[in-house]
C-alpha cells in the first residue's frame, strides 16, 4: 500500500467535505442557524445545474456560473421569508422548519426527476490525472480541493476586508447591539444565506461531476459537513477546511485497511477530535 | 439653542411610573449630569431619549424636532449617541473595526471616509495602542473606553453616557474623566448618569436628581448637592 498516495487523496477528498460544510460553517458562524435542509439543498443545486447543462448545453462550469445568482435569490428568499421567522432565543424552531424544509425539497424533487440517479457529464475531465512520480492525483479532486480553498479564502476577505464581512461578524458577536448602531440583522443574515447558496452551488457541481447523486442523498452529505465544521471549531472557515481534511484522510486511511472501515474511520477521527478539544481546533476567541 | 427638550414624558410598567411627568431642556454644549438612587428611572430616561423605549405620553424635541415617534436608529443618525452601563462591544471584532462597523452604520458612510475619524477617536480615548486587538480582549477601563469611543464614532451631537466611570479604579476613573472633558471642550453636549459623584462633578455643569421617576432637584451642581431634600432622598443622611 502506498501511504502517501493514501493521504494525500484523503486530503483532496477533503476539499470536496470542505465544500459541503463551507456554507454551513458561515450560516452557523453568522446566525447560530442549523440548516438541517443543507445537504438537500445541495442537491437542489446539483438539479438546476443538470437541468440547465441539458436545457442550454452549456460546460457543467458554465452552469454553474449561471445558477449561482439563482440560488443567492432562492437562499435570500429563503432567510427573509422563512427563517428569519424562526430565529430566536429558542433553537428548537429553526430545527423544526430546515428539518421541514429537507423533507420537502427531497419529495419535491423526487417529483420532478424520479428517484434516478443522475450525474452531471464532465468529459474527458471526469478520468484525467496527472503523474507526480510515487502518485497519480485525480484531476478533478485537485480541482475540487483548489476550488474549496479559493472559497475559503474568497470568504475570509469578505469577513475580514469589506464592511459587509464586519457588519456580518458584529451581528455574529450581538445581534442586538450591531442593530443599535444601525445594522439590520434581517438583511443581514439574508445576505449571508444567499452567499452561503453561492459556496452550496459551487460544492453541488463537484458533488454532481464526481458521483451520482438522487433526491434523497442529502443527509447522508449533512453528516460530513457537521463533522468538518465541528472538527474545525464553529464558525472557522479554515477549521472547517482542516476538519474535511481530518474526515477525508481518515476515511481514505480507514479504506486502504478495510473497505468497510471508510465511512466508521471519518466518524471515529471526528470522536477522537472532539475528545481532545471539545470545542474543535480553532474556536472562537470570545463568545 | 437648546439641543434635546422633554416635556411631560412619562412612562409606566404596569401600575409603575418609572418616568412621572419629567420636563426638562439641555442647551447645546452643556454637560448635564443626573443622578439618583437605584431605581429612580434614570436608564429608562436614557431610553426614552434613544427611542428604545416608547414615552406613554409627553414630548421628546431633538434640536427643534419632535422625535416622540421616531425610531431608536432614525434618531442615532440625527446625533445621539449612547454608551451603555455594561460595556458590549463585539468581542471577535478588532477594537478599530468596532469603531468602523458603528461609524460606517451610525452615519451612512462609507468605511473609507470614517477610517481616519475612527483613529482619531481611537487616539483621543487611548485606544489607539490596542486598535487590531480583538475588543474581548480588552481589561474593563480599556472596555470602558471602547464604549465611550464607539459612542463618539456615530458622530453625536448628544451623547449619553450611562454609569461609564462605575467600577473602574480611583486612577482609570480619573483618566476617563480626563478624556470625557477633552470630549464636552469640543462641544459635544453630554448627558451622564453616574453613581461617582466627584467623577461627575469633574466634568458637568449641571445637575439633575431623579427620584421615583420625578425631578426633584435641578441646577448648579453644588446648590443641588447641598439641598436638604437632595442629601436626605439621595445620600440617605438625615439633615
């Protein structure tokens, strides 16, 4: 068995885990918002790309362009008419309603495109790869694990360099007061939802390029991404990338021993994190 | 010209008046202090005049203009500014980005306009030495301070401070004063509710004595200081 062939498709499958988990980790970090419904909407997204790659004949990467402004409308929509309802002091409701809403997007697109598998046709891409001596790296991992970093970073400039990113880090730290000085949380967090569905589209291409996917895998892509974001301590984009990549290396580990261990290494890695530092590797500061 | 003017406001929570008919005007550029016993209604006062809470009856006149109905925020960005009694700043914010998040929202500016006033408040409340520290990390003065600065980034024409100098030490009390003076020398007009009186006495010119919701003294303040109806309420000494 070759070890470093092993990790380091571990670490790209990471990127793909990253990805899932991105969007969360920034509606959690901004609005203590469990999105139950995530990895449904996910799929959601994987759907509209299909469609419009069948419907335009456009590259997958160009559809997804195309359905990114799509689903920032649907996730502002989404916060300003649904879930802003339910934040509050309790965090029961928002439970309730993204739980809803997961069951509602799975039904309705089981309606609309069968329980079929489907998969968004990438070309020569989907078998590409390159050489590096000991290894042979996937093409299309090494995009999905350059393309979570360019997300990461893209979304930490936004926190940390524009006066959006501060207006949506104050609300993070106290709604109440951000909203004394002039902030309106409701559109607030309705604009970080919407540029949480960007990061959604972006993981929901690879997700489509990569496997099959049908209108009720969702969940099963939830449980990974709450790993990475609780790995990474809540509300890190970069502890969310470094949880992906703990879940991915222990999981491609876990497989190169026993085929059967792949998914038990990832949840038993995610144990062991937490055992060590309950409150992930890269808390925040102050809370 | 007289800068905030209240006239009859009063407020009840149930059977409760909190506020009882308080009249009074604050010219321009005067510092007013008011002080009380636990209590007496002073913070709902300060509520009143930010809009945070609704009077029940009366009027409330920010420079000439009747703002009884007008929204905590519409009000902020016709000048009042307010510091709260438990500091809260954004704790995972820098202390310079608090100051850009309340100056850029509290007046409608852009971040690159308000960045150089952000620093100089930053040098004139001594913050500037922590100013890319995140704000949870500053000691309760240096908290304090950010309040008091955060206050001033949203530009105010009024400013109201509320028990800022409370449970600070003699020698951060007296650099606190400091500061608020330099601040009410430019200008500003001050409202300051404080429990440390020979802070307060530092700065204002006036003084107001709230008890169960009603003004019961109001003027020079050592001829307040000195009424037998102020010592016996406030101070609690039999005169």
């Amino acid at each position: 068995m070759n070890w470093i062939d092993t990790i380091l498709q571990g670490v790209l499958l990471g990127g793909l885990y990253a990805l899932f988990a991105a969007g969360l980790s920034l509606v959690f970090g901004i609005m203590r918002l469990v999105n139950l419904a995530h990895g449904d909407l996910i799929i959601l997204a994987a759907y509209l790309i299909l469609v419009i790659v069948s419907a335009l004949g456009l590259n997958p990467f160009l559809a997804a362009l195309v359905a990114m402004p799509v689903m920032f409308a649907l996730g502002w929509l989404l916060q300003r008419v649904v879930l802003n309802r339910v934040l509050g002091n309790d965090i029961l409701p928002p439970l309730l309603v993204t739980f809803g809403l997961s069951i509602v997007i799975q039904n309705a697109l089981l309606q609309g495109f069968s329980a079929d598998s489907q998969r968004i046709g990438a070309g020569a891409l989907e078998t590409a790869s390159v050489d590096f001596g000991p290894v042979t790296l996937g093409v299309m991992p090494m995009l999905t694990f350059a393309s979570a970093i360019l997300v990461i970073v893209g979304l930490n400039q936004l926190f940390y360099r524009t006066a959006m990113g501060r207006a949506f880090r104050a609300t993070s730290d106290d709604p109440v007061t951000a909203s004394l000085m002039g902030i309106k949380p409701a559109s607030v967090f309705a604009q970080a939802t919407g540029i949480a569905m960007i990061v959604v589209t972006i993981a929901a291409l690879y997700l489509g390029m990569r496997a099959n996917f049908d209108p009720t895998i969702g969940p099963a892509r939830l449980i990974y991404a709450f790993e990475a974001v609780i790995i990474g301590g809540l509300g890190s984009l970069w502890g969310t990338l470094a949880g992906g990549v703990i879940i991915g290396v222990a999981q491609t580990l876990g497989a190169a021993v026993n085929p059967e261990w792949q998914i038990l290494a990832g949840h038993v890695a995610f144990l062991l994190v937490l055992l060590v530092r309950p409150r992930g590797l890269f808390p925040r500061a102050y809370d | 010209m007289t800068i905030l003017s209240l006239k009859d406001v009063s407020k009840s929570y149930g059977a409760l008046r909190v506020t009882d008919g308080v009249s009074f005007d604050v010219p321009q550029g005067q510092a007013l202090g008011i002080i009380g016993p636990n209590g007496a209604g002073k913070s709902t006062l300060f509520n009143l005049i930010t809009g945070n809470v609704p009077a029940d009856a009366g009027t409330i006149t920010l420079m000439g203009r009747d703002v009884t109905r007008l929204t905590p925020m519409q009000r902020c960005l016709m000048g009042v500014g307010r510091s709260f009694q438990i500091p809260q700043p954004f704790g995972n914010l820098t202390v310079f980005e608090n100051l850009l998040v309340a100056a850029t929202h509290g007046t409608g500016a852009s971040e690159r306009e308000v960045s150089r006033r952000c620093a100089v408040i930053l040098e004139r409340t001594e913050l500037i030495d922590r100013a890319n520290q995140p704000a949870g990390s500053l000691s309760l003065l240096g908290r304090k301070r950010l309040e008091l600065a955060r206050a001033m980034a949203t530009d105010p024409k009024l400013l109201l401070l509320d028990e800022i100098a409370g449970g600070l030490t003699e020698g951060e009390c007296q650099a606190l004063v400091a500061t608020i003076r330099a601040i009410h020398a430019e200008g500003v007009t001050i409202i300051w509710i404080e429990h440390v009186l020979h802070a307060l006495n530092a700065v204002v010119e006036r003084l107001l004595v709230l008890d169960f919701g009603q003004v019961i003294g109001m003027g020079d303040p050592a001829t307040v200081m000195a009424s037998k109806e102020v010592r016996e309420i406030y101070l609690g000494i039999e005169v």
